[in-house]
C-alpha cells in the first residue's frame, strides 16, 4: 500500500512559529498534525456554510483612518430638480 502526500509550505515569523511550535508540544501533536487539524476544520466549516467567510478590514493609509458619515453612499435623488 502506497501513502502519498501533498505538501504545503508556510513562511511565518520566527515568533509565529515558536508560539504554534508550543502549542503543538502542549497538545502533544506533531506540528503538522496540529496545523492540519486546525486548518482543515476551519476549511471545512467555511466550505459546509458553519462559518462566515472572513471579512477585510480597511487598512489604514499613511497611518490615518476614517470614517465615511451615514448615507455618504445615498443617491442624490434630492438633487434631481437642479438637473
């Protein structure tokens, strides 16, 4: 019986990895094993429609942020006399 498998390659911080490494090794998994798990069942609820896909926040540009008032995106119906 052959076993084959795929491989997925991830480049993160060297922080991000020692804090996934650990909660590997406190839930005695292999590091694969854990990382499989997590993003297999995140996949699988996004796919089954459990989960919300997620949403992008604005990033801020040039380090400031804003807010567009209410109704900034209304149609302009009550400048149709000056047409």
């Amino acid at each position: 019986m052959s076993t084959s498998a795929a491989r997925i390659e991830l480049r993160v911080k060297p922080a991000t990895k020692a804090i996934i490494q650990q909660a590997a090794a406190l839930s005695q998994v292999s590091l694969t094993d854990f990382i499989t798990d997590i993003v297999l069942t995140r996949a699988q609820e996004l796919v089954n429609g459990v989960a919300a896909p997620p949403t992008r926040q604005p990033r801020p540009i040039g380090g400031w942020t804003f807010d567009l008032p209410d109704g900034w995106d209304a149609p302009l119906d009550d400048l149709a006399e000056y047409r």
